[in-house]
C-alpha cells in the first residue's frame, strides 16, 4: 500500500469543516510558513521537493513560481485552475468535494510564498455543488482567522475567491480561463507575454492546477526533502489517478509515482483488472488528450522494460510508442471497444470545444469529426486514413494555445497503433456497421 499524502483523511467523518480538519493537522503549513519562513524560502521549497504541475503538462511549479515578475505598484495574482474538463480526468472534482480545506490551505501558503493578497479558484461552471462546499469553506476559513486581514497576527493579509465558468473546455487553458475571470470570452492570448509577466488584469500571475496547490501543504509542513523521497526519478511525489473505462474498480486512486502500470491495472488495490474478465485492447493513460496506447506499448516500453507510472517512463519512446501522464484520466478499453468509434466521440468533443479563434484548430477539428464519422457509417475510403493523418499535422503545433495538439493527438496516435482497424471499416463496411459488430484482428487478416 502507497503512502496517501493528499487522501490520508478524505474518509474522516465531517473532514469538509474547519474544526475536524484542523483536528487532523490542517493549517499547520500556513502556520509554519507565515511565522518561521519567508516568502522566499516557501518557494524554493516547493522547488526542491521536485513538484510538477498536475494539471496535464508537468512542468516543475517551483520552478513555475520563480518566474513571477515583481514590479513595484502591481499587484501579484494566484489563480487556481479548477475548470477540470479534461474528458476522462475527475480526480480535482473529488479533491474539492471531499477536502475543501486542503485546498484553501494550499492557496494560503502558495500565496503567501507568491506575495499575492487576492486569490481565485475558477471552477468549472457545471460544478456548482462543489462550489457551494468551497464557499462555505472559506467562510470558515475568514471566521477562524486564516483569511482576511492579518492572519495569525503575521502581517499577511489575503482575500479568496470561488469564480464559476461558463462549462467551457477551452478554459482549461490558463490565458483562456484569465480572459474568463476578467468577464470577457475566453480566447487563449497570444504569448509572449506570459501570465507570469502579465495575466489577470494585467498584473503578474501565476495559474497552477487544484491538485498542485493541494501538495505544497504536505510539502511545506513535512519538508521538501522528505517528499523528494517519495516516487521515482524526476517523478517525486504521489500522483491522483482517475480511473475509468471496462475496469472493475473505477474511482480515484491516490499512487506513489513509480508504480507499474500492470499493478494498477491489475492489482486488487487499485483497478481490479478489466471488467467481465476480458482482454485488454488499449489505454488513455492521461486524459483524453494524450496519445492511445495499444495493450503491448502501454504494458513495456518499446525496448521491453516494464512501464510505469511516471512522467518519465509513460513518455518513454515519444509518441512513436510512448504517451503521456497528462492530467491522469487513465482510461482502460477492453477488446470489445472499437477504436473508430472511440476516436470519432474524441473528435466530435474537440471540434464543439474549439473556440474557433485558430483557422487550423476551427477547420481542422472539423473535417476529422467529418471523416472519422464518414468512416465510422460505412462510407469512408481508404485514402481517407491518410487524409485524416495530414490534417493532424497540419494542426499540431500551428495553434495559440495546446487544444488543436489535443485533438491532433488522439486521431494521429489512433491510426499509428490501429490502422488495421480502420482498414477494416473502410473495406468492411457492412460487418463493420452491423449492431455489436467488434473487430477482429485475426479474422481481419485472413479476409
């Protein structure tokens, strides 16, 4: 059993309200940074315990936090990005609902680190419910003197913010999501210049991911170096995983980074193997976004090591044969699932999600849910499967901001790992079309 470092007390009994929280150790990082610690040396921290962003990308947050500008008479921002619409990914959802506190813990040390005095957490807009446990939260956080003016007689002072978003994915985006919180559309921005130079409002911003903000409490309190320990490599730390698809334990697993990935798929602790004891075909590991993965590749690398969960290891191979951790939906398909269709559902979610501001991401993301369903209803021609690779290149990489890789990812790694699959429905269009019609690979063969 993985050391739980975030979900130790999420099972607790009344763990939402400030009294029981505080009973089981919370706020003793807002404690011990605002009367022993400096801003500074919050920051450097979180640097050396090796933290990276769990919102999708990884990029190191002390690292992130280091970059903010300082000018005098501006004030500095933190801003929370919980829109979590990432298909696939709910561990944020699960965090936020269960342990409110932990994460206005977080946002109290990180901001006090960053020299913010007003803070945000953007929500997403369908999750009104957790909103609501948020707020109410924070009220007892003001009432119990950890928010507000001069917290703990330290001098600090800092006002917290819950802000609903309209439900849309591309708010997910951090310049997206401060054009949103300024009450205009939410466009990604062109960058240069970056948040860290000039976000919300025009002043320095730093936008970290619900989970991020989670860990610096634990890290803060129980040191940097005692976290570096956990995990593997430049993996420190433990990771939520949201696990879904034909899995026979579905559900939001707290995982020491380093595990293999056949012991969470298979092991009783965590996904309990596949459902109804089939096979299985393939898997997302990182939220729909990251390139799929066929049983083989997702199992062992390319060179035949065992695969693990970790930044380093998933990406072992690049996309050739590798993915990504991303956000951490890690999303099991059995051999009853037809990628085809699967890869279409992606396509339609990308296409409706884009905001139309990129001609590459606006038409692109349109002609692959066009050829994809083309293909999918019988119809499709061969050519068609090349057509739908160039497309994919022709949007990756040419966008503002990363949703046009997004949805150029899944199309391209689908093909590269299953284009006998697609074959099949292009030559197959009957068997392929018919109710409950799975594809065979070996019946495939000898057709």
């Amino acid at each position: 059993m993985g050391r739980k470092l975030l979900t130790e007390h999420i099972n607790v009994e009344g763990i939402q309200t400030f009294d029981v929280y505080r009973k089981h150790g919370g706020y003793a990082s807002v404690e011990k940074a605002l009367k022993t610690m400096t801003p500074e040396e919050v920051v450097e921290e979180v640097k050396a315990s090796g933290l990276r962003g769990r919102g999708g990308a990884g990029f190191p947050t002390g690292m992130k936090w280091s970059f903010l500008a300082k000018p005098e008479g501006k004030p500095r921002y933190l801003v929370c990005n919980a829109d979590e619409s990432e298909p696939g990914t709910f561990k944020d959802r699960y965090l936020m609902e269960h342990l409110p506190h932990l994460l206005i813990e977080g946002m109290i040390t990180s901001s006090y680190a960053l020299g913010c005095r007003t803070s945000y957490i953007y929500i997403r807009g369908e999750l009104l419910y957790v909103l609501r446990i948020l707020e109410k939260a924070i009220a007892e956080a003001y009432a119990n003197g950890f928010l507000g003016e001069n917290i703990l007689g330290s001098g600090y002072s800092l006002d917290l913010h819950v802000h609903p978003g309209g439900g849309a994915y591309i708010c997910g985006e951090e310049t997206a999501l401060l054009e949103s919180l300024e009450g205009k559309r939410g466009n990604p921005r062109n960058k240069p210049p970056f948040p860290a130079v000039w976000g919300l409002y025009g002043s320095p911003t730093v936008v970290n991911n619900v989970e991020s903000i989670a860990t610096v409490p634990w890290i803060v309190t129980n040191t940097a170096a005692e976290y570096a320990k956990i995990g593997v490599g430049r993996s420190t730390g433990t990771k939520l995983i949201s696990a879904g698809g034909n899995i026979n334990k579905p559900g939001v697993y707290e995982i020491e980074l380093g595990v293999p990935v056949e012991e969470f798929i298979y092991s009783d602790e965590y996904c309990g193997g596949i459902w109804k004891g089939r096979d299985m075909k393939a898997v997302i590991a990182g939220g729909s976004s990251v390139p799929i993965l066929p049983k083989e590749l997702i199992l062992k690398t390319a060179a035949g090591e065992d695969r693990l969960m970790s930044y380093e290891s998933l990406s072992d191979g690049g996309f050739a044969t590798g993915t990504m951790l991303g956000s951490g939906g890690f999303f099991v398909m059995d051999d009853q699932t037809c990628i085809v269709r699967h890869t279409w559902t992606l396509a339609r979610f990308y296409h409706h999600e884009s905001c139309g501001q990129c001609s590459p991401c606006r038409e692109g993301t349109g002609w692959m849910e066009k050829v994809l369903h083309r293909i999918e209803y019988g119809h499709g021609h061969m050519h068609d499967i090349d057509l739908l690779v160039s497309v994919a290149k022709q949007i990756e990489g040419n966008t503002i901001c990363p949703l046009g890789d997004a949805a150029a990812w899944p199309v391209a790694a689908a093909i590269r790992h299953f284009r006998d699959e697609f074959e099949w429905h292009v030559k197959h269009p009957q068997a392929a079309t018919a109710p409950g019609a799975v594809f065979n690979k070996a019946e495939s063969v000898l057709a």
